[in-house]
C-alpha cells in the first residue's frame, strides 16, 4: 500500500509534463493584466482568487471595457461551470471526506490536474487516499500559476510577440485531450463538442462554454447505447 506521501509525489510528476504550457499561460496572463492598465496587485488577486487562466483574462477584460462588476462576476461563472462537472466525477471518490476538507480540495481542482487525477484514480480504484493525489496535481499547478503570473507581471509589456507565447493558451488543453485521440469514440465527442461550441457560441452570457459539453455528454449517451 502507498503512504500518503508517495500518492502525493505521484501527482506532482504527473501534472509536470503540463508545466511546459502552464507557465506561459500565466506569463501571459499577468502581461496581460498589466497591458489592460491594471494595479499589479488587483492582477495578482485574480490568481488567488479566480485561479484559471481564461477566466482571469476575461474578467479583466470585460472590467477594463466598461463592464459592471456583476457582469464580469457572472462571465466568470459561467466560464467556470465547467467546474460542477470535475466535482461531480471526482465526488464519488472524495465521499468519505469532510466538507472542509473537499472545501479545500475543490479550490486546487483545475483542468490539469482533474485530467490526471480522474485518469490515476480509474487505473487504481483500491487506493486507499486517492485525495492526496488530487491535492499533489492541484497544489503543484497552484504554486506554478502563481509564480508564473508574478513573473507575467513583471516582465509586463516587454515580452515579445515574436516568442509565440499566446499559443500556450490553447496547448494547455491539446495537452490534456491528446491521449484520448487513440480512441475513435472519444474523438467523435471531442467533435460534437466541438461543433456545438461553433453553433451554440453567440448564446446568451457566453454559456455555449457549458451547452457544448452538456451536447456532447447526450451525444456520448446515445452512441454508448447504440453500442450496446
């Protein structure tokens, strides 16, 4: 049986190989930040507080376009609802914890590291503290992003375009999908999402964010029972 300590290392190693797109992506969004004409403390605040890139951006960019607070808040929501499902995934493996402790662990759950997590703890069902490498993808990917944004802030405008580095943004997520492109059924669904993220991308306050993946859940559904 693995010790606490070594589940937790195991997820730091995992969610490594994702610190080559993190850390651009936070350079570029405490640049950003800046560049919108931003205090570098309201800039660094979002990372604490928000903690996801695209997120962060938005929510400057809406507040330096002459958005109302709650419109910003509420952009970031929807853009985060995307949340409600890694928790409900992860749930049925965290149960046995206590409210605080899932408190915690929510706030440390992004995209990186609900990917590696879900994928360890399917391929070890027995493991006794499954938490624990949920918190060392999480926490390893929250100190990162906010040194990552610290860095982004002070380099500000005197990054380069020519290093590319915009491209991070959506690299990050190539990252996570690219071992599921082996699986004709997993790619059909990453394409109705896809395609439902181009029809459904005018919808009211951004929502085609959530409607695209709730699309391709219903596409998933009935293509497992047509196989059935």
């Amino acid at each position: 049986m693995l010790s606490k300590s070594k589940i937790f290392f195991k997820g730091i190693v995992a969610v490594l190989p994702h610190m080559l797109s993190v850390i651009p992506f936070g350079i570029i969004t405490g640049a950003i930040g800046i560049e919108l004409g931003f205090d570098p403390i309201l800039v660094y605040a979002t990372s604490l507080i928000i903690f996801g890139g695209a997120s962060q951006i938005i929510f400057m960019q809406l507040l330096s376009g002459g958005a109302s607070s709650l419109v910003a808040i509420t952009s970031v929501g929807v853009i985060n609802s995307r949340h409600l499902l890694y928790g409900a995934v992860l749930s049925e493996y965290l149960e046995k914890l206590s409210f605080i402790k899932k408190l915690l662990i929510s706030y440390f759950i992004v995209d990186q590291g609900f990917a590696e997590s879900n994928k360890y703890i399917k391929q070890n069902k027995n493991l006794s503290n499954p938490h624990y490498y949920v918190l060392g993808t999480g926490v390893t990917l929250w100190f990162c992003w906010q040194l990552s944004t610290i860095s982004g802030i002070i380099l500000g405008s005197f990054i380069p375009e020519e290093l590319g580095l915009k491209f991070a943004i959506p690299l990050t997520f190539l990252a996570i999908i690219v071992n599921d492109l082996k699986k004709l059924d997993h790619v059909f669904v990453m394409l109705v999402s896809g395609f439902a993220s181009l029809i459904l991308f005018n919808a009211p306050f951004k929502s085609y964010i959530i409607l695209s993946p709730i699309v391709a859940l219903i596409a998933a559904f009935i293509m497992l029972r047509f196989k059935k």
